[in-house]
C-alpha cells in the first residue's frame, strides 16, 4: 500500500512540474514585464526563470518515466527544499514573496488570492511533505528498501522475486505467467483456451533455417525475432518439433 501511494505521489509530482515548467516558459516569452532582477538571488529574471523551468521539465519527466523512485523522491525533496528556502530568504529581506520568480510554482503569474491562488500556494507544501515522507519512509525503513529494490528490476526479475513462472503455449505462442508451485498441472490457455502443461521455465534449442547451426534460448522468447548469432540472418525463434 506504501509503495502505491509513493507511485501516486511521484506520478503526481511529475505532472505538477511539467505545468509549473510549462506555465514559466509561457512567463519567459512576456520577458519585458517580468522584474530585471531577482529581489533576492540579483540575477537577471529571464534566465532564473528559464533555469527553473528547465529544472523542473527534466524532474517532471524523470518522475513520469524513470525507474529508481528512491531518486526521484530525493529529487523532488531537493527542488521542494529549494523553494522553501527562497521563500525563506524572500521574507528574511522584507521582500514581498510576489516580486520573487521562484517561491511558488506560478508566482510569475501574480495570480490573485482566492481558490487558484491558494491552490498554487499549497503545492509547495505538498511537494514537501510528500517528499520528505516518502523518501525518509525509502531511506531508513525495510519496507521501503525492499519496495524499492523492486521498483528498480525488470518485469522478469520481478516475476522470479514474485515466485511466478512464464512459458510459452504451444499452441498460440501466447505467454503464459503462473505460480512456480503450479508448475506440472494443467490449465486452460489463458489466449487460446487450449488444455497446456505448466512446465518449468528452462532453454530451448533450435537449429537455424540457414546455417544449421544451433542456437538456445530461453522458453518466453518464442516468437520474437533476432538475427542468428552464427550467421547473422534474421530468424524468428521457434519451439522446437517434438517426436
């Protein structure tokens, strides 16, 4: 349940940078209303926003597509860390916190207060705590080590961690995934409806149709298409006939 909601954050987080990232950009494009300068930094805001929104698209989509969420959290727990301390250092200065480009996500925006404006002044807040929890939960915890030594194998190695199996039917070429203690019984294919016996995964052998050479290979690579290591045509991988 832990790992789903630190996806759900994750996934969350990602979409919400990927907004801020674009509404910036969009910001960066009115470069002549913005401020010369940052009030607190004192550089030149076109480039602090730029910067900014490139930091945040290259985070957004690392938490939508990457893998080592264990990262992705320590990630956005530094983006969030950042923003909390600009804010911070705008208020140590006197300085009004919309005059500043980077203490919250839209600030650029100058958006009233109301509904949207107290939405976009929580999304800090949540990006924040939702990092923090999640990556101490990930960091110093069992649960969370072993979530995210998971999270960061193949869909194989998570099948074997999980004690599935995976074969071929004989008959469709479908592939087939089932308990490892199942393995000698048999089932309806799950693709075809053809009565098979689970059988343990192990390698496969088949003679290459030009060569004649042999070539092994594992049993849920039936069907796939590679070029023959020995002679180098392409070759469809194929269970081998039985006597």
């Amino acid at each position: 349940m832990q790992i789903k909601l630190t996806r759900l954050f994750i996934y969350t987080a990602g979409g919400i940078l990927l907004a801020a990232a674009l509404v910036r950009f969009l910001v960066v494009t009115n470069a002549p209303f913005l401020p010369l300068r940052d009030p607190l930094l004192g550089i030149p805001t076109f480039w602090l926003v730029l910067i900014a929104g490139g930091i945040e698209l290259i985070l957004g989509l690392n938490c939508l597509f990457g893998r080592h969420i264990r990262l992705q959290t320590g990630l956005l727990a530094w983006l969030a860390s950042n923003f909390l301390v600009y804010r911070i250092g705008l208020f140590s200065i006197g300085c009004p916190q919309k005059y500043g480009c980077l203490g919250s996500l839209t600030d650029p925006l100058h958006l009233s207060r109301g509904t949207t404006g107290f939405v976009m002044e929580i999304i800090p807040v949540y990006l924040l705590l939702g990092s923090y929890v999640a990556f101490i939960w990930l960091w110093f915890t069992k649960e969370g080590k072993a979530a995210q030594s998971i999270a960061a194998m193949s869909p194989d190695q998570r099948d074997a961690a999980s004690g599935l199996s995976k074969m071929i039917c004989p008959s469709c070429g479908g592939k087939v995934k089932f308990p490892a203690h199942n393995i000698g019984q048999r089932i309806p294919c799950p693709h075809c409806r053809t009565t098979i016996m689970l059988r343990k995964p192990e390698n496969l052998k088949m003679s290459c149709y030009f060569c004649k050479e042999h070539i092994e290979f594992p049993a849920h690579a039936i069907g796939e298409k590679l070029k023959c290591p020995h002679c180098h045509n392409d070759i469809t991988l194929k269970e081998p006939a039985t006597t």
